[in-house]
C-alpha cells in the first residue's frame, strides 16, 4: 500500500519533461523506464512508490489510449468534412442518371447523388424515424425522386433505422 503522504506528493509534483524523457531513452533503450525515470526526477524521494504495482502495459496501454482519442478526434473532423461535400455533392448530382449495380451487375438506374448520399458515413448512428421510408428492393435501387428525402433524412439531427422490410 502506497503511504497517504507519498501518494499526495506524487499527485501534487508528478509532471515530467518529453526532452528528459528521450534523453533518458537514449542512454537506457527502453521507453517506460525512460518516461518513470523522469517523473521520478520531479517528484523526488516519494518517487520510489510512483512505479509501486505499475507495469508497463499500464503505461503503454493509457498512452496508446490517450493517441487512440486524439486520432480519433481527427478523423471524426474528417468524417464532418466529408460529410458536408457528400451532401452538396449529392444535391449538386441529385438528377445525374447514371446505371445501379447490384451484385456486381447492372442494376435499374439510380442518379449519381443517390450514390453519393449513400456513402454518407455510417458513424451517424441511425435508430428511429418520424416517418419510415418507403420499401425498396434489397439491391437499394429506388427511384431517383427519394434522393431528396434520403439526404434529408442522412444529414437531419433525428436518428433514424434504415432496417427496411
């Protein structure tokens, strides 16, 4: 068990420096001991519990954790982004014809911006409708006037299902 004072200085003074810590790693060759070592150097005598039943996966895994959200957060402002052209795009294409496909052969037309609202991403988690849509084949090629409807209804704040019978 970590002292009560010990675990207050280390909360209090745990901080470290990323130039200390590639100083460090390049002497010892080992990336955690690097990073404990120079918490360790700031933190000072009570330091000796800072590693008390850490392991290394602890350190790696919250750090891989910490990238995961960052890089999550990219990506998600990408998918915003693409979001918004698919949609313009969509709108802008909404009366193109061009052929639909459906296990990889022809299929009945379909336009070009139904094409392009469907590759809406699919992170907009999608639940209940006011309203369902109307049925259509299991190939997804319905008649080019419910493009209108389908970027509405993609692009709307309501969640919606797209579990059609």
């Amino acid at each position: 068990m970590v002292p009560k004072d010990a675990a207050k200085a280390i909360r209090k003074r745990a901080n470290f420096d990323l130039r200390r810590i590639h100083e460090i790693e390049a002497e010892v060759r080992h990336d955690v001991i690097a990073f404990t070592t120079a918490v360790a150097e700031i933190v000072g005598p009570e330091a000796r519990w800072f590693h008390y039943g850490l392991t290394s996966n602890d350190v790696v895994d919250t750090a891989q954790a910490l990238l995961i959200g960052q890089a999550s957060s990219i990506i998600a402002a990408d998918l915003d982004r693409l979001s918004e052209v698919l949609k313009r795009r969509a709108w802008e294409f909404k009366d193109t014809p061009m052929i639909g496909r459906t296990h990889g052969i022809h299929a009945e037309p379909i336009t070009f911006g139904l094409k392009l609202a469907n590759w809406f991403p699919k992170r907009r988690e999608i639940s209940s409708v006011s309203g369902r849509p109307p049925k259509i084949c299991a190939s997804a090629n319905f008649p080019a006037r419910l493009v209108p409807w389908l970027i509405s209804a993609l692009s709307s704040k309501k969640r919606f299902a797209l579990a059609w019978d």
